[in-house]
C-alpha cells in the first residue's frame, strides 16, 4: 500500500469528483481512479460509493478515510521533525486563518516565538468550511475563524479570541463628517467597496445598515481583500472592514479617515483544534500562546494607529 494512494484517497473525498481529485493530485484520472481501486482490492472493501449521482464514501471506506489522514499527518510530522531536528528548530504550527484576521496573525507569532524560541510556521488565508476541512484531515493544526461559524461538537476544541471592530475607511478624496464615528445613513451614502455576501463580516455589515432601513451604493463586491485595498488607496472607493484586515500603511497614513460605527454587531473571532489528538509539547505551547495572547489590547494598538479624531 502506497502513501500516494492514501493521498488520493483524501482528496477524492475532498474534491467529490476523480476528476478534480486527479487535476489536484496532478495526474490522469483513470491512474488516479486505477489506484484508489487497487487500495479497495487490497483491503477487500468498497471505500468510494459510485452509484450515487453525488461522489460518496461508504462507511468503510470513512473509517479507511480517519486511518489515512492519521497515516499521512504522521509521516508529515515525521518528515518535519527530521528537519527541524537539523536546524535545531522547536517545532512547527499550521495554521488556517480567515481574511479579515490576517493581521492578528504576526501578534501570535512574535508571542510564540518569545515563549518557545525558534520555529516554522505554515499560515493559510482560507475561509471557514474550509478550514473546518483541513482540521478533519489533519492538514491544518489551527483554525482561527468565526466562533458562530466553529463546529460545536465533541471532535472540537473551541474558544473564543476577541471581538471584531469594523470601521468605515475611505482616503480624503471623499468629505465625511468630522469626529471618531459615522453613522450608518452616511455611510450608505458612499461608494463602498465590499466583502461578498458570503462572507460573515459582510453579513454583519448588511445587518448595520438593514437596521437602519439604509440602502448602501455598493460599486464592487469581490472576496478579494488585496483588491478593495487597492480600490481604497486609489481613492475609487471607500469600504467597511474589520481593523483587524486593514494594512498597517492604510492605518497610519494621514491621507486615509477611519470612522466607527455605532451599534455594529459584532463579530466573535475564536480559535479551534481537534479534541481528539493529543497535541505535542509545542502545538500545546502554540494553543496557550493564542489563549493567554491578549488580542484585544493589539487590536487597540492598531485603532491608535489612524487619526480618528
């Protein structure tokens, strides 16, 4: 049985389709198909369910799935440890963290790195389902991620890290009231640049102005951050996101206005972990790291950045 054919195994199921799986896996379907069968044949079960319209795995093959991702986090784990063991590093963390949290991220390195020394870190920007995949199959240690959008079942360890502050932010091209807030109804009469519907701090923001019956001039929508950045910075529009997703040379620079807006709901940013490993010495470092880090007293340091009146 061949490690290869375990990770085919896992991104089948991911993907749903032999097709995506083989196009992910960078090989030909019917090698990625011939190889998932050969693994059937071995273990004298049927893993895939291909009778079903939709890709399914039988309930063999789910207890065939929680052996290969426990197999495949092992050798990757042992393959790290090889490696840091040479450049006298203490560990590495893996960590998937959604877009508008991005700037907490260098706060839980730098805290990590005081209290365990030297390690490798792997951050991906993901959104939340699919930071609750990579936790399921182990290809992630940590999420960090809307605690309204955590599982809340037994398989997981969940906390909450801090509430999120969302702002109006705009460069001077556009006249907005003077002072540390702005209302919604003025808000509304801005050209934004937004988040997509589909994410939660966008739903926070249409329930902002939902709340005050305000219709706002929404010009772009995109789940790209880099591109309303860029949109903001050239003076096109102006957009509402979490501080904690604003540049730092956004924040500190006199040619941008950041305004709060009253009443805004507010987002819960939690971190979250499989119950069922038991973490090594520095995953536990990492996770009390986070925990005892005091995002709210960073968050602060960033709204001090902007002159907001």
């Amino acid at each position: 049985m061949f490690l290869r054919q375990l990770q085919y195994l896992r991104e089948v199921v991911r993907c749903k389709s032999f097709s995506k799986a083989a196009t992910t896996c960078g090989v030909s379907q019917p090698a990625l198909s011939r190889a998932i069968r050969q693994l059937e044949e071995e273990l004298g079960i049927i893993i895939i369910d291909r009778k079903k319209k939709v890709l399914g795995i039988t309930d063999e093959g789910a207890r065939v799935l929680k052996w290969a991702n426990d197999i495949l986090r092992g050798v990757s784990e042992l393959r790290n440890e090889a490696s840091m063991t040479k450049q006298a590093i203490v560990g590495m963390v893996k960590i998937g963290v959604i877009p508008t949290s991005v700037n907490i991220v260098p706060f839980l390195l730098e805290a990590v790195q005081e209290r365990c020394g030297d390690f490798v870190s792997e951050v991906c920007i993901l959104p939340n389902v699919s930071i609750i995949e990579k936790l399921v199959c182990k290809e992630i240690d940590i999420g960090i991620m809307y605690y309204d959008q955590c599982p809340q079942a037994n398989a997981f360890e969940v906390r909450s890290l801090y509430e999120e502050h969302q702002v109006l932010v705009t460069s001077d091209v556009f006249q907005i009231p003077e002072g540390s807030h702005i209302s919604w109804e003025k808000a509304s009469q801005i050209p934004l640049a937004l988040l997509t519907s589909a994410m939660r701090c966008r739903q926070l923001v249409d329930i902002g102005f939902q709340t005050v019956n305000a219709e706002p001039i929404i010009r772009l929508e995109t789940n790209s951050l880099e591109l309303i950045h860029s949109q903001v910075v050239a003076g096109k529009f102006a957009t509402i996101l979490p501080i904690s997703s604003i540049p730092l040379e956004i924040l500190s620079s006199e040619k941008f206005q950041v305004r709060r807006l009253p009443g805004f709901s507010l987002g819960i940013v939690g971190v979250v972990r499989l119950a069922e490993l038991k973490p090594q010495k520095f995953g536990a470092a990492v996770w009390d790291s986070l925990l005892k880090t005091n995002f709210r007293n960073k968050l602060d340091l960033l709204r001090a950045g902007p002159k907001m009146n």
